[in-house]
C-alpha cells in the first residue's frame, strides 16, 4: 500500500487530492460535534458537502469507535 501525506489547509487539500484523482467516492469521519460546536468552529464535513465534485460518505467515528470498543469487550468476555 502507498502512502501518501498532503500538508495544507484540510478542506482546500482534499477538494484538490479528490478532482485530481477524479475520486468518485471521498469517505471521511465525523466527530459527532453538537450544533453549537459545528456553529462556532465551522465544519470540514460541511464545508465538502458544498464544493465537493464527487459523492461524500460520512463515517460517526465515535459510534465506530464504541462499536470496535464493544466488540473487543465481547471478545475478551468470551476468552475468559
């Protein structure tokens, strides 16, 4: 696998990297912010859903997070 780094401001890097590759799909992780948050910081995610010139997938990081969390918890439990 390749690995590539970018530096630059997030949004203006990944609206470039995506219509150079011509991506036909960007996947990205939310934090899950409440409103006010997003209201006072802004926001990566929305910021893409408006120039962005392919389909965006959202990923809630923190229900990916607690449901990997979860498993393993499982796991062991089952090991034990």
């Amino acid at each position: 696998m390749e690995r590539l780094v970018r530096h630059g401001m997030v949004v203006d890097t990944l609206l470039r990297e995506a219509t150079d590759w011509q991506a036909d799909l960007l996947v990205v992780g939310s934090h899950g912010k409440g409103w006010a948050q997003r209201v006072l910081l802004g926001s990566v995610t929305e910021r893409l859903i408006n120039h962005l010139p392919t389909s965006l997938l959202v990923a809630p990081v923190g229900v990916a997070a607690a449901a990997l969390a979860k498993g393993r918890q499982r796991q062991v439990a089952l090991v034990h």
